[in-house]
C-alpha cells in the first residue's frame, strides 16, 4: 500500500481542491486523518456527480443496503474482476525508496480501464471513479490488499450491470440518501438515482 498526496484527479469539480467535508456527517476531511472515499462519475471528460463520504457514514449506509443486494454485487465483482498487478509509474533518476516518491496516479491500471471488463478509458463515454483516501493522502491498493483496486474506474455497463442488482429496498434507501444530500456541478444535468455507490 502507498500513501501520496490527494491528485487534481480527486479534487471536487466545483472547488478545483480537495473535499473539505463528509456529504453526510460533515466532519471534515483532511484535518481529522479519518478515512473517506471520493466518487466521481464522468460523462464525455466532465465530472456530472461527485461526492465524499467518510468511512463511518459509508458503512453505515452500505448497511442499509439488504443483504441480497450486498451480496448481488459482490458476486458481480467477483466474476468479472481478475487480478490487476499494480503498476506504478515513477520519476526516473532516483534512488528514493518508492513509498516516498511521487506516483503518476493517471498512469495506474486500475484507471486506465475498467477493472471489471477491461475497456479501456478512451472508449467510455460515461464511467465511474473512486478512491479511498486518509487525511490529505490517497491510498493506492492492489487486489492482495483490497477487494478491487483502489483507486479504480468502472465503466457504465459494468455499473448498470450491478444497479439492476440491487433490490427494491436497496434502490429505495439510495434514492433517499441522493434526495438528501446531491447537488451537482452547476450546469450539469444527471439523474444520479441511477448511479449505482461505489462502496468500496
């Protein structure tokens, strides 16, 4: 596992910077060394929806999931995912140890393609990304570490794949959590309802 300081690639639409604040809690993020994720859905190269969530609000969410649709989707990812070695693109010229040097976060696998189906990113006109994060730093994960790669992307298809999972009660109790807290980037039009929460 590395720890490297959050990349523009995470930061909020609005803002231009990191998040600030859980969407739920609003605890803040950065100061407090908690962990959070950062999820972000992109159509055409635009973020259309983003949020922060800490580790606490997003277990206690994913719980509200039923166990059907929890289980649903962790099947999914458990057959369309294979083992994505991490590849870790560094500055040359250097002797430092790699858990101090500066990774191109870009240039992982785990973003340049879906890590379900392997499309590659140029090929999506929509997908979804996260990343887990700690303080002011991204964790980057492989699957000996995580369930899936982390940070990682995952294209629309393979994300409709897993919403049409889920159960009337879990469709139902995220429905409830968007109605509460979303708002988009401005000038963007999404129903985010139908994207599914990367929960990772």
């Amino acid at each position: 596992m590395l720890f490297i300081p959050i990349p523009p690639l995470f930061h909020s639409a609005y803002s231009g910077a990191a998040f600030e604040f859980c969407i739920d809690c609003e605890s803040p993020l950065a100061p407090s060394g908690i962990v959070y994720s950062v999820q972000k859905f992109v159509v055409a190269n635009e973020t259309v929806f983003e949020l922060a969530i800490c580790n606490q609000c997003r277990t206690a969410l994913y719980l509200q999931f039923s166990e059907e649709s929890r289980a649903a989707i962790q099947g999914y990812i458990d057959q369309h995912s294979r083992p994505q070695p991490l590849v870790i693109v560094l500055p040359h010229d250097t002797e430092a140890n790699a858990e101090t040097q500066q990774v191109d976060v870009e240039s992982l696998d785990s973003l340049q393609a879906c890590v379900l189906c392997q499309t590659h990113k140029s090929q999506l006109h929509r997908y979804a990304m996260v990343g887990l994060f700690i303080g002011d730093e991204l964790m980057v994960m492989n699957r000996n570490e995580s369930h899936i790669p982390i940070p990682c992307l995952i294209c629309d298809r393979c994300n409709r794949g897993m919403e049409k999972l889920l159960s009337k009660a879990t469709r139902d109790e995220w429905n409830r959590f968007i109605e509460d807290h979303f708002s988009g980037p401005p000038g963007i039009e999404l129903d985010p309802t139908h994207e599914l929460p990367l929960l990772v």
